[in-house]
C-alpha cells in the first residue's frame, strides 16, 4: 500500500499588528478630548470660575497634542506627562473641596431653617394656648353681672394679645436676620455657581434660560434681601433696519458690540447681565435700590446713544429703550417680569431712546 504523504497545513496568516504610533495617536487623542470634556463641564474652584478651569483644561489639551521641541540630549517631541497628571489631581482636590464646603452650607442653611420652623410652631401653639384660655375667662366675665370682672378680663387679653404680637414680631425680626446671614453665603455661591449657566453663544451674556431660572431664585428669596431686587430690560430700537441694511452678520457685529456696553456699565459681581430674545437684554441686581439703578441705565442709554459704532465699515448710532421695575415683596416672578415689560413697551411707544421706571 502506498501511502501519500499530505503537504504540511500552510501557517495561517496573522492578522496585521496595528503600527504603534497609530495606538499612541488614538491614546493622546482620546485623552486630549477628555481633558476638553472634563474642563468643559468644571464646576470651578475655590478662587477661580468654571470657565477659568476650563480654559486651563483646554489648554493642556493643546499642550499635549502639539507637545514641545526636544532638547539637545532628547529624540522626539517632549510631553509634559508628570505636569497634566498635577493638574488633574491638584483641580479634582480643589474642585472636591469647593463641593463639599458648598455643600456644607447649604445644609447649615436648610438646619437653621428647620430650627427656626420648629421655634415658630411651638412659639405659636404656646401663645395660641393662653390666648385661649384668657378668651374663656372672657366668656365666663361676659356672664358675670359684676361688670369690674369683665373689664380686668376684657384688659387682660387686650394685654396678652399686644404681649403675643411684640413677641412675634421680635421673633420674625430675630429669624429673618439669621437667614439672612445664611443667605449671604449662599448668594456669594449662587453668584459664582451662575458661571456655569448656559451662555448665549452670540455675546458671551448668560441666555434666556438662565435669565428665567436666576429670576425665579431672586423671586423666591426677595423677602430676605435688605433693599429692593430690580429688573431692567433693554431692546435695541429699530433694529431691524441694521439687519435689513448691511445684513445679519453686521447686525450680529453690532449686537455684540452693544453688549459689551452693558457689560461696560453693570461690571458688580450681583449684575446678571443676560440676553433675553433678540436685540432685547435683561438685566437682574438682587440688592439695589431703584434710583440708584435708574441711575445707572440711564447713563447706559447716554453712553450708548453717544460713542456710534462701527460695523461693516459704517459709522451707525443705536439708541435703547429701557424698562425698570422693582420686586414688590411677595411678587411671582412672572408678574414681576410682566410689569417690567409694560415699562419697556412705553418706553418704545413714546419713541424709544429713553428709561420708563415702574412705579
């Protein structure tokens, strides 16, 4: 019998091995986006804002994508990998720190408030127990021919109700102070927390979503405040014939040109400068007083209506009209907001260029 002998099985081929540097590219890229993403979405520090962070972030983005020249005694490009590694773990400790402190106030906050719910109801169901009881001394009196008798006890609760009423009072008095300092904290937070808001991509300012959640947190604390919260709104006049005119990329020129004026003008750490719709900006302080602030839009409005500007290689005036209206205390935002908006339309029905105030 002859036996064939089989040709040896032919080696499989092996998949390819992917070129190191295309790892090393996927890697740096990979981590380059991370860092973007991380530094995107940072919320801050204890000295500094979210978007200073994130610049920083972006910044070692770029660092370590483009990397640096080698020196002398080096081959190849030279990354500064120790130094990415410092700064993450350096910001992520500030940034769990500011949380965590952040945070620890707010719960003080909302114990202090607890404390100060619990001393009402109890001061009050005390009170309300010897109001009672007189009130039925004052009954059985009113039964009593012995009119002497009805006169003390008449007296009696006359002077416990003004008793129960001082002593409210003192004790609203001594509360909202004590939220107050509370409050302060958590403004100073509220204010640097507000960086991380949603930005009109246009100009920079805080957008209309941001606008209507910061009003309703003035809203709702507007009792605590120690002057008056105030609202301006702003629209552009006639700002239709800019895009009209030149177009809508010198109308976008423009309004970002009108919006560092504002900016200009309302440079406090409390001004919420944001844009509301359109060429129309607002304007939020929750502690002002409104002829201080009418004061200062209406020196806006002067400013502005004065400098012209230069858009598309044309020199163009723009004018604004403004409308001011304070917080009554206890308003919905909504009805605040609403007021505000009647003060701005008067001021564009009487021919723009000027400041009605709410009163």
């Amino acid at each position: 019998m002859l036996w064939r002998r089989s040709n040896p099985p032919k080696k499989s081929e092996r998949p390819s091995v992917p070129v190191l540097e295309n790892d090393f590219d996927r890697a740096l890229d990979t981590l380059t986006l991370v860092l973007r993403k991380v530094g995107q979405h940072s919320l801050g520090g204890s000295t500094r804002e979210p978007n200073e962070v994130g610049e920083e972030y972006d910044a070692w983005a770029t660092k370590l994508s483009l990397g640096e020249p080698p020196k002398e005694d080096e081959a190849g490009v030279v990354r500064d990998w120790g130094g990415v590694r410092r700064f993450v773990s350096e910001q992520r400790k500030d940034e769990h720190d500011h949380v965590s402190h952040s945070l620890s106030n707010l719960r003080e906050a909302v114990r202090e408030l607890t404390r100060l719910t619990c001393d009402t109801i109890g001061g009050d169901r005390e009170a309300d127990a010897r109001v009672e009881t007189q009130l039925g001394h004052l009954v059985t009196a009113l039964n009593d021919p012995d009119t002497d008798h009805l006169r003390r006890e008449a007296s009696a609760l006359a002077e416990l109700l003004r008793t129960v009423l001082d002593s409210r009072k003192r004790r609203e008095s001594d509360q909202v102070k004590r939220l107050r300092d509370h409050v302060r904290v958590l403004r100073e937070q509220l204010s640097a927390a507000r960086e991380k808001a949603n930005t009109d991509a246009l100009t920079g300012l805080f957008n209309a979503s941001a606008f209507h959640e910061q009003l309703e947190r003035v809203a709702e604390l507007g009792l605590l405040f120690e002057t008056e919260p105030c609202l301006l709104l702003i629209d552009v006049d006639d700002f239709a014939s800019v895009n009209d005119s030149l177009g809508r990329a010198a109308g976008d020129r423009a309004l970002r040109s009108v919006a560092d004026t504002i900016v200009r003008q309302f440079l406090r750490r409390e001004d919420f400068v944001a844009r509301h719709r359109g060429e129309a900006f607002a304007i939020l302080v929750p502690d002002s007083r409104v002829d201080a602030m009418a004061q200062r839009a209406e020196h806006l409005r002067q400013v502005l209506a004065g400098q012209g500007l230069e858009v598309a290689g044309q020199r163009m005036t723009l004018t604004l009209s403004l409308g001011l209206a304070t917080m009554i205390p206890g308003e919905a935002a909504d009805t605040w907001l609403s007021r505000t908006e009647q003060a701005l339309h008067e001021a564009q029905r009487g021919g723009g260029n000027r400041l009605v105030v709410c009163t």
